[in-house]
C-alpha cells in the first residue's frame, strides 16, 4: 500500500490575526511589536505546529480539571504549557526568520464581508441551520447529564456559543443578500 503524501502548506495559504501578505512574502507580525517576520516555506511547518500547539492549551485545561477537580492546578498547567509553547516559539521560529524592521501592516479584509462574497446563500443557510441544531442538541446533553454539574455548564456554554455563531452567519446572510441587491 502506498503512503498517502501529506499535503504541503504554502505560505500564502496561512491565515490569523498577525498574518499579512505584503506582495509575495507572507509576514508575521504580532501586534505587541512593530517588526515582521517572514515565513519562508521551511518555516511554514513549524509555525502550524506552534499554533496548533497553542490550541491545545484549553484542552490540556479540560483534561486537567477532569482528573483533579481543582482550579488552580488546571490554570497553572496551562499557563505552563503555553509559556513553554512560547519560549520555544521565539527560540526556533522567530530567531531564526528574516526579520523585518518598523513593518507597515496592510489594512486587513473585513472577515464578514469576505464571507458575504464567497459563500453561497444555501451554504449561509446550511451553516446557521447546523449551528442551531448543534446548539439544541447541546441544551439536551445538558439536561440529561444530571452526574457532572461541570458538563452540563459546560454544554450550556457550548449551546451560547453555537448560538452566537449562527447569529454571525445571520449577519453575514443579511450582507450577502444586500451584496445581490447591490449588483
């Protein structure tokens, strides 16, 4: 049987907050500091992997509270975690990126109006149909989990937050259909 090749990631393709494509380079530039970094593509790899690193943070949270109950230990575990994720962040990734000095960061797309452009309105329709669905099916695991008092807030929490991402995708609905009207 053949191995399937992982697919490589261009740096172009990179997406964030602190992500710029200034002509044909893409930059990182966090908003702490003025300088930019560029992500050539052997860097691209290892910054995935930081980022990624960072969102196991909350999970590392869950996982924690779960075997210790304990608060505190949870918020220690992670702010460890991440201060590790960091250190080694700046000492492989940003140390060795050609650095750029006083970069001027290019005015960023609005994220609701590029999805108001590209998505079709089934698709908007699809997205906010599911969002309300999982929403509902997460009040439903939260009533029924009478055991754990901490998962039915937690799946509380989960149904608000789907909620508020349907109501997004209702605005982004409400932008797309005054970009039709528009054209």
């Amino acid at each position: 049987m053949a191995k399937k090749e992982k697919k490589q990631i261009r740096p172009s393709e990179l997406r964030g907050g602190s992500i710029y494509q200034d002509g044909k380079r893409t930059v990182y530039s966090p908003f702490y500091t003025k300088n930019g970094y560029v992500i050539a593509t052997k860097d691209v790899q290892a910054y995935t992997t930081f980022v990624q690193s960072f969102s196991l943070s909350p999970f590392l949270f869950l996982l924690s509270y779960l075997i210790t109950r304990n608060i505190l230990i949870c918020v220690i575990l992670s702010l460890i975690f991440c201060a590790i994720t960091l250190f080694f962040f700046y000492k492989d990734f940003l140390n060795t990126a050609t650095q750029i000095q006083n970069f001027k960061k290019p005015k960023k797309e609005n994220f609701f109006k590029t999805q108001a452009e590209t998505l079709d309105t089934s698709r908007i329709r699809t997205i906010i149909l599911c969002s309300i669905l999982l929403s509902v099916c997460f009040v439903i695991f939260g009533i029924m989990s009478t055991d754990f008092i901490e998962m039915r807030y937690l799946a509380y929490i989960c149904a608000v937050l789907s909620l508020i991402y349907g109501f997004l995708y209702i605005y982004i609905l409400i932008l797309h259909k005054k970009s039709e009207n528009n054209r």
